[in-house]
C-alpha cells in the first residue's frame, strides 16, 4: 500500500490545441518524447562536450541532507570543478547534485543547442533556461517549485525516476509551513504509511524520463526526482498567462523565500521542531476530514 500512483500520459507530438486542453488547462503532466528531435542538443550534449567547454568553472554542489535550520534552503554542501564532476557521475554512484545551473550564461552559445517550443505554449522564459546534474541514486527531495511556473524538464544521457503530485495535496504530504517542500523523513519511493498515515491513498503520477524526453508538470505541482544513472537535465519555465497567477507566484517568492530565511535564522532550531509538528498535525487533520475532496 502507499501512494496511489499512476502512470504519465505520454505521446511522441502534440498539437497546441489538444496540449493546452487536455493537459496546460488541466493542470496534468505529459511527457512528449519528441519535442527535442530537432534540437542539436539532442546528440550534442554529453559529458565530454561539456567538460571541453565549460570544465573549468567551478560549481556547488548538493547533497540529500536535511535541511539545517541555521541555513538557507538549498545550501551548497561542496564545490568542485565541472570537469571533476561530471567525471564523479559517470564514474561512480554519488549523492551530490548541481542545483538551478544556468550555464547559459557562462556560455551563451548554447542556446543555439536548444529550440524553444513557442508552437506549444506561451510565456516561456528564455533567458532562464537552467540545468540540474545528478549521480546515479541521487535524489531531489519532494518540492513545488517557488514562483508557481510551468515547467519543461528534459533529460540528457541516461535516466531519471520522478514521481508527481497535484498541488491540492500539499497538507497531506506533510508540508512544512512557509515553505514549498515536505517533511524529509519518509522515503517517497517506498513511504512508511504506518509511521505517516496520512500519505496512504495519496494519489499522483509516476514517470521514467530517457534520454531527449521531455516532461510537462503544471503550476504547482509536486516532483520529486531519482538519477537512475549519472545524466543531467534542463528545465524551461513559463508564467501562467493570468494577472492572478503571476500575483500569486510573486508572493509565493516572497512568503516561502525572504520571510521564511528570515525567521528560520533568528528561530533557528525552534522553528524547525515548530514546523515540523505543525506539518504532521495539519496532516493528520487532513486525512481525518478526508481531504482533498
């Protein structure tokens, strides 16, 4: 028992028409495995291309750590050269993860690798594209994203293991106030559901991208993120076209960023202990009123 989780549609091409109905509209994920098929960086991009153009920058790097309530959210655990590092992930299994790179600016020509899918959806930003690398086995922990965009994720060089949640079931994922990620004590591949009863019957999506794929997830929606094998990533973003939504991403930023690190550093570990029961009481609450309806 557990999550109730169930597969991703998938299609090779879609026409805007039949993706802003049946999945933009509906806030549903898709994965399209052949919006990259004309994009050079399809067959360009590996790890020894990289490394001949960007090698010598050095990069922070992440681990699966629980967060310290004395720091940021997503503190640099390490620093290495990018060279080093993508030798590191293709050589052995590793924790460590590049977070939001966008070597784009480091090197701009890159984005002639890439072509932007305006034929599919609007709004997206183009000078934010960023990338995220992985070694096999490590792991994004299960979060939203913090200013509400859409996103387009593609995979290079191997595979990743995602599994996805609507936004609507936030509370009962065991979400820590103020912020946009959940309780880091359960294993979201194989959740105890005796220890947290309240991820039993949650319902969601499981997906494994390849090589070239490419990966819809709607404003809010939860991911969390497995590197089957040493590869890497690139996520597109794109404002939601309503006022309302772009108000609401503004004070997402604000709220779950500038307040949250504030009282995080002058609480410290009182608003950790805090928050974290805060989580598994609003939970509870939650799957007592069989929420969401």
């Amino acid at each position: 028992m557990g999550f109730n989780l169930k597969a991703v549609d998938v299609v090779e091409s879609i026409s805007r028409e039949d993706f802003e109905k049946n999945y933009l509209n509906a806030k549903k994920p898709l994965v399209i495995k052949g919006l990259t098929k004309d994009w050079p960086a399809r067959e360009k991009w590996t790890t020894e291309y990289l490394k001949e153009i960007a090698g010598d920058f050095e990069v922070p790097l992440y681990d699966s750590s629980k967060a310290d309530p004395n720091k940021p959210i997503n503190a640099a655990a390490a620093h290495m050269k990018f060279r080093d590092y993508l030798d590191l992930i293709k050589r052995e299994p590793t924790e460590l993860r590049i977070f939001l790179f966008n070597l784009f600016k480091k090197i701009p020509s890159l984005v002639n690798d890439i072509r932007i899918p305006k034929n599919l959806m609007g709004g997206i930003m183009e000078g934010m594209p960023t990338m995220f690398f992985g070694g096999q086995n490590s792991v994004t922990f299960l979060h939203y994203d913090i200013d509400l965009p859409n996103l387009l994720h593609t995979h290079f060089g191997g595979r990743k293991h995602i599994i996805l949640f609507d936004y609507k079931w936030k509370d009962r994922l065991y979400c820590l106030p103020n912020a946009t990620y959940a309780l880091e004590d359960y294993q979201v591949d194989n959740p105890d559901t005796q220890k947290f009863p309240a991820l039993e019957g949650v319902e969601g999506y499981e997906v494994i991208l390849e090589h070239g794929d490419t990966l819809f997830m709607p404003v809010g929606m939860w991911h969390w993120m497995k590197y089957l094998d040493g590869s890497f990533s690139l996520t597109l973003r794109a404002w939601d076209k309503s006022p309302s939504r772009k108000l609401a991403s503004m004070w997402s930023i604000i709220r779950h960023g500038a307040i949250d690190s504030i009282v995080k550093i002058l609480l410290k570990a009182k608003y950790a202990k805090w928050r974290e029961g805060a989580a598994v009481r609003k939970a509870e609450r939650a799957l007592k009123l069989g929420l969401p309806k």
